[in-house]
C-alpha cells in the first residue's frame, strides 16, 4: 500500500466517490477513506438477512438521458453497471382528507401532479398555473447555473441569463407561494415538501421546492439493489483506474504546514474495531478533500487555529439540517399487493406542518399537539430484489426529532413502539408481522454518517444558505476542499455529485487540464451541449 498519493478524500459518499472518479479518469492518484464498512454515505443500502433497507436516499433526480447523473455515468464507461428503475410517481403525500401523486417520467408529469390542485382548488387555477410555472422557470435557471462560480465571469452570466433563479434566490417558500396561492390546505400540499429536506416550510427555501416538484417530475426512479448500486459503481471505477478505496478507517488527522494539508493520519474507525489498519500511521498528499462534515473538518481534524476568525465566524453562524430517526422493519406482508405504490410516502395529520417542528420531544410519544409527521421509504416495491416474495423492507422516518433523550435506550424502545402503535392505523395488523426491527436515533446516523447528534443531511436548505452564501469547495488552506452536502451547492445525490465534480475541476484547473468537466458537457462553466 502506498505511502502517497495525488489526493486524499475523507468520506465515500456520493460527494467524494464522484470526486475521486473523476480525478481518476484524468490519471491522479486517489485514496477514498471511508470510516464505515461500506460505501455511500447517505446512498446507502444495509442489509439485514433477507431485507435490504435503504435507510435515507431512495429515489435519484439528474437521470434523465441528459441528466447530470446519466452524462457523469456515460462519460466514465459505467452506465451498464446501474440499472434506475422508473417509477409512476416519486411521493405520495397523505393529508387528513386529501391525496395527492408527484407523477415521475414522462413529459406530461408535471402536467398531471398540477391538474390534481386544479381539480381540488378550482377558485385558486390562475394562482397554481402561475405557481408551477414560475417554479419551472426558476429550475431551468437553477440548472444552467449548476456549474458556475463565483468569478465576476460568471456573476454576469448568471446576472443576464438566470433573473428569475435571481429574484427568488434568497426567497422561503412561504413568502413565494403569497403571490399565488391563498387557501391554507392548499398552501400546506405545495409545501410539505419541505419536510423531505426536513425542514419546515417557513425555513424552506422556494429554490429547493422547484427542485422537488420540477425535477422530480422529469425523472426520479429508484436503482435496482438499492441505493448502494450506485456509490459501488463509482467506487469500481475508482479502483479500475489506479485508485484505492478504503472501509472500515477513519481519517484522525490533517497535518498542516504553511497554510497546506500535507497528509492525513488514519486510524481503525470504531465500526470496524477489529480491522488492523492497512495504512501507516500518516500517509503523504498534494490535496485533501473532505466530503465529511465541515464542523467535523475544521474543528476536529485541523483545528480553529489553522482557518482564521473570520472564517470560523461564518461556519458557526450556519445552520444544519435537523435529525431525523428511522425504524427500520422487516415485515411479511406484501405491502404492494395491499395497494401501496413504490414511492415516498409521506404522511400527516394536520395542514399545519409547522405544527410537526413544536414540542417534538412530547410530541414522539403522543403527549401533546398532532401525531408526528412521519414518511415510508417504500421507493424499493420496485425492485424484488429488497425482500424476499410476500415480504417487505420497510423504512419509516420520524421528522423531526430531539437531540437530546437517545442515551437512554428506554426511549429509543419506547419511540419504536408508539412509531410501530402509529403506523399500524394505517397498516392494520403491522405489530404481528415483524420479522426483523431496528432503530435508528440521531446518534445512530451521526454513528454512520458523522453529521453530528444535532445533525444530518448537512447544512439546511433555507434562503441564507444558497448560492454564493453556502460554504464554498474552496477553503482557507490552500490544498483543501470541500464536497458533499456541507458545500455548494446543495443537498441531495444531485447535488452532492455536482458539488465532488466541482472539487474535482477545482484540483484539475491547478494541475493544468484545461476545461476539466467537458466531458460530461460543461465548458467554463455552462452547459454545452
């Protein structure tokens, strides 16, 4: 094993994997280490006996033919090894007394999921044909801007070329929708959406919202095997072209001299504690990138004193993603005979959504206000391979939930059981089919993911923290970047995978490539074909 490499990538989610896949292909030594036994961060799919759970991302954007996902695929050769499985409708979102699909995959989706308000909101027709084509109008801008900087070049492109994308940059979804919409139900069904972001709608920023309903209509489908199908695919590409990617270490350590990491320290993570290290102690790099937690990143692999106040300033000032807990269950039912479609469920009990983000510590066990928003990951019915026949690997999601109270496992027992009580209203006779049960509190994912207790998916998607105002790959130091859902330019697997490319172009610039993401369709920044 190698003493040096080219660069070094803490973290193999989708950020990382994508980054290290593309400095790969343009011959760079790369070492992805990764703390977990596996590989995807987020992306990952955990199996359990017969039952494959796919506990967070379950359903990709960008995969349409000329999707980002599909040209990063194509240009590194490993389209064949990931099969997308479409499905009729991402989400299906269930109010007390109304229904409703985000129809997926065909040029008319869009037109389909509008025509439900359409037909429920008669009085409001005007209002939500403007809404939806606003929100479309803000997509489309937000996707040619995918790729640009912050340079004055590209401040002036985005300037002539994006002044919608301009106008609600820095707008919630609740301010966006008062120029269109008025009836609260209706409100609360164009919002909720915020929830997947976990997030309530008035932190919710309108850009993320187009992102869900317009992208997600063009194609949103679920990957054969899980989740996990795709970082694998990019790990093997990785490891075809001279790379190494690692499990089951942790990276402790980033030494740094005159202002450049020059090596990283790695010990055995405490997931894989009776592993001997593969590695020396420290292992010599031209260039770091973090595609871990940025908190986890300056504070505890550096240190405060290596990035200056005023940097330090701005990362304390952002705010993170809430936590969530999954309870994982295997169950011999069928639920897509019993009439479930494979989808993101999400479930609510009142058309006040910020309602669910109150009291939560009560609320999980039905001691006040409404039952707790709650989703299934039910985005794998599409594949058999996820449980074995007349089974089902179910993933349910509390959202919110506390940061404190998971030290003691009494109340990780007792959330499990009122989720369980819960959900059985739904499907009656649930708590006499489980097969297998696991429960996920914030510290368990932070156990995985190292996002930290109070934490998940990153920095939260509100106004303040898009564009130019969220955490750029480029760091204080000079050889350090950022990737992942910590950075630009924003959560979710399309965003992680732009943000490991952007890291990526970032590195091969400096090494002299010129126009490092054509490939893929993007010259100085903008789209090209």
């Amino acid at each position: 094993m190698k003493h040096a490499y080219d660069v070094v990538i803490i973290g193999a989610g989708m950020g990382g994997l994508s980054c290290g896949a593309w400095l790969a292909r343009h011959g760079m030594s790369v070492l992805v280490v990764e703390q977990n036994s596996a590989v995807g961060g987020f992306c990952s799919t955990y199996r359990r006996g017969d039952f494959h759970f796919t506990v967070a991302a379950s359903e990709v954007t960008g995969t349409t033919p000329d999707g980002v996902i599909r040209r990063v695929l194509r240009a590194l050769g490993i389209e064949e090894r990931v099969r997308f499985l479409p499905l009729d409708y991402g989400y299906h979102v269930h109010f007390p007394d109304f229904d409703y699909y985000i129809f997926s995959g065909d040029t008319d989706a869009r037109n389909r999921t509008m025509d439900q308000f359409l037909k429920r909101f008669p009085a409001e027709a005007n209002g939500i044909k403007k809404f939806f084509a606003e929100l479309a109008r803000i997509n489309e801008q937000a996707e040619y801007a995918t790729f640009l900087d912050t340079s004055p070049r590209s401040i002036a492109r985005v300037m002539v070329k994006c002044p919608t994308l301009l106008r609600h940059m820095g707008r919630g979804i609740v301010p966006f929708m008062d120029a269109y919409l008025h009836d609260p139900r209706l409100r609360a069904a164009l919002s909720i959406n915020a929830t997947c972001a976990n997030l309530p709608p008035s932190r919710m920023a309108a850009v993320g919202i187009a992102g869900l309903l317009i992208e997600g209509s063009r194609s949103i489908p679920h990957l054969a095997g899980g989740a996990q199908a795709l970082p694998e695919a990019f790990a093997g590409y990785i490891r075809n072209h001279g790379g190494e990617v690692v499990t089951g270490q942790r990276v402790c350590g980033i030494t740094v001299r005159s202002r450049c990491a020059t090596a990283v320290s790695i010990v055995p993570s405490a997931l894989n504690t009776h592993a001997p290290s593969l590695f020396p102690t420290e292992i010599q790099t031209r260039y770091v990138v973090s595609n871990v937690s940025a908190r986890q990143t300056f504070n505890d692999l550096i240190g405060h004193d290596q990035i200056g106040f005023f940097y330090r300033k701005r990362l304390n000032r952002y705010m993170v993603t809430p936590p969530f807990c999954a309870l994982l269950l295997g169950i011999d039912m069928d639920l897509k005979a019993l009439g479930y479609g494979p989808a993101l469920h999400i479930y609510t009990s009142t058309y006040d959504t910020e309602e669910h983000f109150k009291n939560v510590s009560a609320r999980m066990l039905g001691q006040c206000g409404p039952e707790p928003f709650f989703r299934l990951q039910l985005a794998n019915l599409s594949d058999p391979s996820s449980a074995p026949p007349g089974k089902t690997a179910l993933v349910i999601h509390m959202i919110p939930a506390p940061v404190d109270g998971w030290d003691d496992p009494d109340f990780e027992h007792r959330v499990a059981d009122v989720m369980i009580q819960r959900l059985e209203k739904r499907i009656p006779g649930l708590s006499k089919h489980i097969a297998y049960r696991e429960f996920w509190s914030p510290h368990t994912i932070d156990r995985y993911m190292m996002c930290g207790q109070d934490a998940s998916i990153g920095w939260a998607l509100t106004p303040q923290q898009l564009g130019p105002r969220r955490l750029a790959q480029e760091t204080p130091l000079r050889n350090l970047f950022l990737c992942g859902h910590w950075t630009r330019p924003a959560i979710g697997i399309i965003g992680v995978v732009v943000s490991g490319l952007q890291a990526a172009r970032m590195i091969l610039t400096r090494e002299g490539v010129a126009e490092p993401l054509e490939a893929i369709g993007v010259r100085g920044g903008v789209r090209i074909g």
